[in-house]
C-alpha cells in the first residue's frame, strides 16, 4: 500500500433525523481497500439531493450525501494500477463491468454496475458521502482530472458530466431550437452544452430575476420568465410549430405536461429535473403529437473526459454558478437556507477543512 500524506480520522457529515444534521469524527484515519483508494476531499458541492436528504432524514443511501467531491488521492490499496498518490480526482463511476445483466445482454451503456454506484447502492459503497475531510472509496469510483481545471473547476465536474451525458442522449440537431427550462446548476448547464452542441437558438425560461441574470451573464440573450410572453416569443421564433427539443430542468412534476406542449410535434422532450411527486400527463397529446420523451438520469463513465474537455476548453464556464463556499460546521445552516426555497445561491461549495 502507498504511504498516506496525513493520519488523521475523518469528519463527516450525516443526516440523521428529518432537518438533522450530525457531525462525526471516525475512530481512526481511514484505509483504502485493496482495490480502492482514499480521497483528502478539496471540495464538494451541494445539490437538490442533498437538499432532499437532509429535509427527508436521509431517504436516500449515505454515500449519496454529498456526491459532488473532488480531491487529492492520500492512499492507494495493494491491487490498484493506475492511480497514485497526489492524484487529483473526482466523484465518478465505473465504465461498463462488462459482466452484469445489462452488459451481457450487449448494453454496457446502461451497465447495472454503473448505475449501482452512481446511486450509492453497490457493496463496497462508502458509509458517508464527500461532506468529509476524507474519504475510502473503490478506485472504479475515482476519475482523473485533466490538466487545465482549477480545484473549483474540478468540483463542479460531477453535475457537467449529468448534463453532458443528457445533451449528448438527446443527439440534439444542429441548428435546433432548444427550451431549457429551470436555470438552476443543472439547466445552466445543460444550456451551455446545447450551445455548444450547435442549437441554432436557446431560450432558458426562469423565474427568479436572480437565475436568470446568471443565464445572462453566461451569454443567453433569450432569457425569459415563465408565462405568455415566453410562449409568444417561442411561437414565433418557431413560426407557431414549438421547440425542436425541450430540456426539462426544474424537476416540478406539475409542470410535465405544460413542458411537452412547448415541443413540436415530433420533437424531443429531455427530463433531466427529478421530481419528488407523480405528475398528471396527457397520454394522449403525446401520442397524437408522436412526441420522444428521454429520460436522463446520471452518466457513463467516458462522460467525465468530456465534461472536463467542455470546462478546460471553456465552451462550459462554472465560474458564475460558483456562488459561495462554507465549511462543514455551516453545511446544516445552508441546508436549511436551500430547503426554504429563499436562497439567492446557485452551487455552493463545501470546504471540509475550512
């Protein structure tokens, strides 16, 4: 095994109780398994999910609260290759196992194992997510940052990689007229990666005055609030026909269907929002209008290669989603300010060492 650079036990971050948070210290340092690695975390970035964690009293595996980290590899197990210490990496998954049902049956695409550990559900899943000082996961779970991302930059891979896997499922045309609904982290991004997938026109529908000057100042100048006048203007961009291709972001399940009538008729509804709740639909104007509808739900692993191409190469900027940065003892306090739907932040950063 590969010397650590630090022997000190790790402080994490659980939910334990609806709104509860508890902050732990293990007994020891951790120790990488024989075909895993452990993390010194940089960063690590809070989502809706975490949101919904905290709030729900940890409906959702523990290895999941916090799964937007990146850091620096301390310890390396005997059976690793590839990976070293003082490696900078990111939270990831696997490529396709190639053994699984779904791999077997010539999918690896949608490999079961994958997906396992992209919803924290596999054996060898951490007993806590990167809300931590440090971190014991499978080296399959790690991938290596490419040279030209800064530690900010690299901490945002992880929700880049969820959009640039849905884009790329879209296999959006080029020229396309494309809605992006919802300008959280996820619709901003999804939108930057439309753009550079070559839509002809992008128009992000927003409520808050706040997000959507963020979609401004990324570049968008079709940048709207919800309600008649952003239809009128996406008539008659679209001559009266609708979107080409609808990027649902906001995860509101009352507004499923209202998203759909946006399409044209044959065009692509992208559900990439992960609603809580059922949604009310019309089976039937779906299926006059032959809509697609492509559900997105994380990522493959060569998808991080080109989410971090997309940030070096700067056709993604994460700079103006980056919109605070506080440490583990304010992670409860920050919940409860996202939970309340009041914030003014977009992607907040935890630094467990701060």
């Amino acid at each position: 095994m590969s010397a650590r650079s630090t022997s000190a036990p790790a402080r994490y971050a659980v939910v334990t109780a609806p709104g509860v948070l508890e902050l732990r210290t293990a007994a020891g340092p951790p120790e990488p398994a024989a075909d895993g690695v452990v993390v010194s975390i940089t960063y690590c970035g809070v989502c809706a999910t975490d949101t919904h964690a905290f709030t729900s009293g940890g409906l959702i595996p523990p290895s999941v609260f916090g799964h937007e980290w990146a850091g620096t590899i301390t310890a390396v197990g005997d059976e690793v290759t590839g990976l070293a210490v003082g490696d900078r990496v990111v939270a990831g998954v696997g490529p396709a196992c190639g053994h699984c049902a779904q791999c077997r049956a010539g999918h690896p695409e949608h490999c079961d194992t994958a997906f396992a550990e992209a919803n924290g559900v596999t054996p060898d899943a951490p007993r806590h997510g990167g809300f931590a000082t440090d971190l014991a996961v499978s080296a399959r779970r790690v991938v290596r940052v490419i040279d030209g991302l800064d530690e900010e930059q690299a901490a945002l891979v992880e929700p880049t990689a969820v959009t640039y896997h849905a884009v790329k499922r879209a296999r959006q045309p080029f020229g396309a007229i494309v809605v992006v609904q919802g300008a959280g982290p996820i619709g901003l991004l999804t939108a930057q990666h439309a753009r550079h997938a070559g839509a002809g026109v992008v128009l992000v529908v927003e409520p808050s005055p706040g997000r959507r000057a963020t979609a401004q100042a990324l570049g968008f100048t079709e940048v709207h609030e919800p309600g008649e006048g952003f239809v009128a203007r996406l008539r008659q961009i679209t001559d009266g026909l609708g979107a080409d291709v609808v990027y649902e972001c906001s995860g509101v399940a009352d507004l499923l269907q209202s998203s759909a009538e946006l399409v044209r008729r044959g065009g692509l509804l992208a559900l990439l929002g992960y609603p809580v709740t059922s949604s009310d639909v019309s089976y039937g104007d779906w299926q006059s209008r032959e809509l697609t509808v492509l559900g997105s739900l994380a990522y493959n692993h060569e998808d991080f290669v080109g989410a971090m191409r997309s940030i070096a190469g700067g056709s993604v900027r994460t700079e103006e989603l980056h919109t605070g940065t506080v440490g583990l003892d304010d992670l409860s306090r920050l919940l409860e300010e996202l939970a309340s739907g009041q914030s003014r932040h977009a992607k907040v950063l935890v630094d467990p060492r701060r």
